[in-house]
C-alpha cells in the first residue's frame, strides 16, 4: 500500500544526460485553440537539475478534484489521499524537470513526439515518460484534448480574462455506457485526431518562427525557431490517446512512427485504417480483454511489407502503469495481484521507447544502456500480448 512503500516528494529522475524542462503554450484565444505541455532538454547538464526550478505536479487543484470525482466512491478517499500527500506528510509531488529553463543548443534539429492522453487525464498525467524523454534529446508535445475526455481543462476567452486569469474550465463528460456508446466514442476519437492534425500545423508554425504562445512565459517560442526535426516526427498515446494516435496516423502521413501505450481500441474497433508507419505497442498485463486484443492483432498482421511492428506485455501491471499516479499514491487497480516496482515498470516502457526510436530514426544514437537494462529485466515482460480477461471486469 502507499503508506507502507514510502511516498516521493517528486517523480523519479530522468537518466538522461540533459536536464528536462518544461513549458505551457497555448496557441490562442478560442475554444478550439491548442494547448500543450512542452518537454524538452534544456541546456544543463543533468547532473546540475536545478530543483528550486521544479513546480508543483497538478498545476491547478480543480484538476485533483475532477480525478478525485472520476472514481465515482472512491473519490472522498482519493481525495483524503491527496490531501494527506500534499498538506501533512511530504508535501505535494513536484516534476523533477526545470520550469522554462533555456532549451539545450548543442543539437541544431531536436526529433518531436506528440504525446496523447487517456480518458480523465491531463497534458501531465504522463510526465514521468516525458521528462525521460526529454533528458534524451527529445521534444514531447503533450497535448491536453478538449473534447471533454481530459479530466477538465480550460481556456482564456479574451486577453483580459487572461490578465486576470479566468480560465474558462471544460468540464470531463463521464463515461456513459449504452447503445450508441461506440457511436459517441468514435465521434471523440475523430475530434481528437483533428486536434492532433492541428497541433501538427502548430508545430511547424513554432519552427517557423510564425507561433504565439498568449500564456506569459520567460521562454519565447523563438527559440525553437529551425530547431525542431519535423521530417521524423513520432506519435505516442496512452489508453484512448492511442486510438487517436492510430486514427492520427492513418489521417497525416506527417506522422511518420507510431508508440502505442495500452491503447484502447473500442473507438475505432469498426474502423480499417491503413497505417503504414512503424508502430510499437507496449501494453500493460492487466487491461486487455479478448477484443481489445484482436484490433490490436489486426493491425500486426497487416503490416506493409519492411514496416515494423512491435508488440510487448510488462507482467504484473495496471493500466496506470504508464501514467505517474503509481509513484505518487501507488497502486490503485488489480489490488490483489503482486505488482512490478513503478519504477521498474517506468523504466522497462522507457527503455523499450528508446530502443524502438533509435531502430527506426537513429536517434538517440546509442542505446546500450536501455539495451542492457531490458536484458537484466527479461523476466518482467514477453514479447506478444496477453488476454487478461474475456470480457471487461468493470465498466472502464
């Protein structure tokens, strides 16, 4: 239990030999404008990770209270959680990753991926993975949807409420089951990958020289002016956000590789996209039924010819492995099975996105390390899936 594994006051440090950093952009001031969380490497050493530039994880509490009310009765227990985490015992988690410090020089083009989120998540929810990436030589664009799938989210309707930060909050639609679930998912899914295709178009403004970010910030976008490597651009997504992946992928032949973290593959189980791109796909044990598998092995098996498809199962994980609620609060799916160490488990699905970038865009250029590590943890994940159950436990 939590209580008993010794909570963290920050999520775990990235091996990378840069100090991560972070930044909020959002494009403008409209409903539809597009709102990312930017990791990237910074300047300094990793070594010299600054931790007086660390923020606080949840950068507002109306995002802890709509996670809390998504566990439906568990929510007055998440949030006591929460409050004895953040006011009693060790204070509130913060992202060991340095807050708009100067992006790294040394590389002139940084290779991108976007990064989508699951349903009742956030551009942040995943920022373990991130910053990993990040203290590689990576750019992780995570997006934070607006179709109501995100725990909440918001916007600024003008620059005056901007001044006077009045967000306007979208609230998270919960999950409703009935005959035209399919239909009402696979309409988000298709919103979704249309954000994905617009955020793409952002990202060569930013190149460009020709974005804006209204949020005030010690970081203009200038100085990623020709610094992103667009032409390798990669597209990762946990749980819903890997059906938008799939969907993005199939849509914009920008996108040129694909990581798919424990996609959920209901939305677009009636869809036959053609995706040629690489992909990669990194399940957890526990969250895959029957027919999840079979979307799944349907794209497998109809790779085109020298494409790669790479499928992997970590044992004894959750479908929050790959998110950071594990090192902050511990586990709260499958209690009864024995769990694999967080971070472990964080380290294995890092190790394996890292050996699946430098196969397919060179980059980083050596990945002995991640090799050797996926070699001393064999025993933790198999190559191939597992079906866990025929038919779903719970209602999500």
């Amino acid at each position: 239990m939590w209580w008993s594994r010794g909570l963290l006051k920050h999520l775990p440090l990235s091996l990378g030999q840069y100090a991560p950093a972070f930044m909020d952009i959002m494009s403008d001031f409209t409903i539809d404008s597009t709102f990312i969380r930017l990791y990237y490497p910074s300047s300094t050493p990793n070594i010299e990770n600054d931790a007086t530039k660390w923020i606080k994880w949840s950068p507002n509490e109306y995002y802890l209270q709509s996670m809390a009310d998504l566990v439906s009765n568990w929510g007055t227990v998440l949030k006591a959680v929460l409050w004895l985490y953040g006011d009693v015992c060790l204070g509130e988690p913060h992202v060991p990753a340095m807050w708009e410090a100067e992006p790294m020089q040394s590389i002139s083009k940084i290779p991108v991926i976007i990064f989508s989120h699951g349903f009742g998540a956030t551009r942040f929810l995943s920022s373990t993975i991130a910053i990993e990436l990040a203290s590689r030589g990576f750019i992780v664009a995570s997006i934070e949807h607006k179709d109501s799938s995100a725990c909440a989210t918001y916007y600024y309707e003008s620059p005056e409420k901007l001044e006077k930060d009045e967000k306007t909050w979208i609230p998270h639609e919960k999950m409703k089951f009935g005959p035209d679930h399919y239909k009402v998912r696979n309409t988000q899914l298709r919103g979704r990958a249309n954000e994905i295709i617009k955020l793409i178009d952002f990202l060569h403004k930013i190149n460009s020289g020709e974005a804006s970010n209204i949020l005030k910030s010690s970081v203009d976008l200038s100085s990623f002016k020709d610094r992103l490597e667009l032409s390798s651009l990669s597209m990762m997504g946990h749980s819903f956000g890997g059906a938008t992946s799939m969907l993005a992928m199939s849509l914009d032949d920008r996108i040129k590789y694909g990581i798919i973290l424990d996609g959920w593959m209901f939305p677009l189980k009636e869809e036959d996209l053609v995706i040629k791109q690489p992909l990669i796909f990194i399940n957890t044990q526990t969250f895959h039924i029957e027919s999840n598998i079979k979307v799944i092995e349907k794209y497998l098996n109809s790779n085109p010819a020298g494409v790669s498809r790479d499928i992997y199962t970590i044992k004894h994980t959750t479908h929050e492995s790959q998110t950071d609620t594990p090192h902050i609060l511990g586990y709260w799916l499958n209690w009864f099975m024995p769990k694999l160490d967080p971070v472990v488990g964080t380290n294995i699905n890092n190790h394996m996105i890292l050996c699946f970038l430098h196969k397919n865009i060179g980059f980083p250029e050596f990945v002995t390390e991640s090799e050797n590590y996926l070699k001393k943890e064999a025993e933790s994940f198999v190559t191939g899936t597992i079906i866990y159950a025929k038919m779903p436990k719970r209602k999500l």
